[in-house]
C-alpha cells in the first residue's frame, strides 16, 4: 500500500522519491524548497547578472540551466529541487545554489531551513562590537554594569560599572578573556561572581557547558569552538562530566553576589540580550528589587564621574 506521507511530501515523484535525510540533518521542505527556488529564480533579471536577454524566453527571470551553471551543478539535478524530487541537497550545494540566485543573508537562511541544513553562521572580524549593543550598553553605562560577549563567551567591551566590578577582559590574551574559561578554571572569578547557592552554582555551570554545545554546533565546529572545548575539557574536569551530559540551550544566569571594597555587597540579576543581526550578546547585571544595591552602584558611578579610573577602582 502506498503511503500517503509520501505522496504529501513529494506528489511530483511519488514512492519512489521517498527523502532520506542526510544523518545529522533535518527533514527537507521539499514543497517550499521548490516554490523558493522557483520564485527566487524569477525575481532575477538575466541582465543583473551580466547574461544576454534573449528573445526566446517564455518566462521572466533565469532559465534553470543559467542557475544551474552559476551553482556548480547539473541542470537536472536543479530541476530535481524545483520539482520537490531528488536528494537532500548538501550545504556546499546550497551554497553555490544561494550565490547564484543572490540570496539576501535572510534568504540564504531560509534556504538552509527548507533544506533541512543548519543555516551557516557567517564570520566577525576580530575586533566587531555589535553596534545595536554597544549603543544599549552605552545607554544604562551610568546605572547597569554591563558587557558584550560574542557567542563562545568572549568578553569584547565593557562599559565602566562592569570594569569597576569585574575588572578589564578585553586587554586579556587567549582564554583568559572567556567567561566560561574563568567560571571553570579559576577559583578567584567564582569568588567575585558569587552564586547564591551551591544549586545555582551548579545550574549556572550547566548553563554555559549547554549553550557552548549549541554554539559548536552553529560554528559547525569550527576551530575556535574546537580549540576552546578541547582546552576546557583538559582544564575542568567539572567542564569535561557537564560536557558529556550533552545538554543543550540558550545561556541564562542565575543572580549573582557581587563584593566591591568601596561600596560593598551587590545583589545583582544578569539579564542576557541577543542581537539578531550578529553572533554577540549583551550582559547586563541589573540590581536586584528591594535591595540597597541601586544605591551602592550609584555610589559606585559617582567615584568614576569624579575622574576615579574605573580598572583601577
């Protein structure tokens, strides 16, 4: 008997255009994958891409066997796409697929999606600050200690509460301007940035072991990603047995207690924002309700505003 799951994925191929996925992958949208590709495909105008119009073209846009040439692959294997039949395209096939269409980074998302593939995550140059998050960093500087990380948790700018609490990352070499480095190597990080208890100690641990998972499988472990879980797992064994466990998620934290000798004990939540337009988030430590910790950090701005440096505070 036939089954009818197949015949709803792929009503052009039928039972024998039955998809297996490549492991490691998702289920292809083969319907969406094809009117993608075929509204895509139409939107582009020969002569955009430098190609001769024609006067034999029954249809607006590219021909099939334009795209297919400008993706590295046969015109048949392409129709196959658009015609909801054939195997789950690969992510380099996507690839030259997405350049010859002119996919926006959106649509280039979109695409990976459709296909089932892990959308690839496009590179920052070394020394990038999300402007969005810089700008939002700048705007609390004066009530928020706050700091942006990238998403393997390097810290890349800090405003000057943050420096003041938790001294300088950014002029730091290698691992030591990681946030989950210093959580799992080093003692002295742990005692400024206390947890409230041994159980969000534990949960906050997790935590960063569970979003570097997911990160490494974004970056399709690359060789940052592989260099810094290899390092850790050799540094920490608490690291190495949260790393086996294999749990995934967004990173979250739990609120933390912070001591500074000129204005005392802080209360303090850490609240996490993503940009959507890079890979970088923003850390903001915002004073916990009720607390006398809204005052001891506007005591603390005050020595910086009085020309105090805040590294050295």
């Amino acid at each position: 008997m036939k089954n009818p799951f197949d015949a709803a994925i792929n009503p052009i191929g039928g039972a024998n255009a039955v998809l297996r996925p490549t492991p490691g992958t998702q289920l292809t949208d083969r319907i969406q994958l094809g009117d993608f590709l075929r509204r895509r495909r139409a939107a582009l105008r020969p002569e955009d891409l430098g190609l001769a119009p024609g006067t034999r073209r029954r249809t607006p846009g590219l021909r099939r066997d334009e795209v297919a040439a400008m993706a590295n692959m046969s015109t048949a294997y392409y129709e196959s796409l658009e015609q909801a039949r054939g195997p789950q395209p690969s992510a380099s096939m996507l690839a030259g697929i997405a350049t010859a269409l002119r996919l926006t980074p959106d649509e280039r998302h979109h695409l990976y999606l459709l296909a089932g593939q892990a959308p690839p995550t496009p590179a920052e140059p070394p020394d990038y600050i999300d402007p969005g998050l810089s700008y939002t960093m700048d705007a609390v500087a004066t009530t928020t200690p706050a700091s942006i990380c990238d998403d393997l948790s390097n810290v890349v700018a800090q405003n000057p509460l943050n420096l003041a609490l938790l001294g300088s990352f950014t002029d730091r070499p290698g691992h030591q301007r990681n946030l989950t480095w210093q959580w799992f190597t080093s003692a002295h990080w742990r005692s400024v940035l206390r947890s409230a208890s041994p159980q969000e100690e534990e949960a906050t641990s997790l935590s960063y072991v569970a979003d570097l998972r997911a990160t490494v499988a974004q970056r399709g472990h690359d060789p940052a990603a592989a260099t810094l879980v290899s390092d850790l797992r050799e540094a920490s064994a608490e690291f190495d047995e949260m790393w086996n466990q294999h749990r995934v998620s967004t990173l979250h934290c739990s609120t933390k207690i912070v001591f500074n000798q000129h204005v005392g004990h802080l209360d303090l939540d850490c609240v996490v924002l993503a940009s959507p337009l890079s890979r970088q988030r923003l850390l903001m430590l915002q004073p916990v309700p009720g607390t006398e910790t809204t005052d001891r950090l506007n005591r603390l701005q005050l020595l910086i505003s009085r020309g105090r440096s805040a590294a050295t505070l």
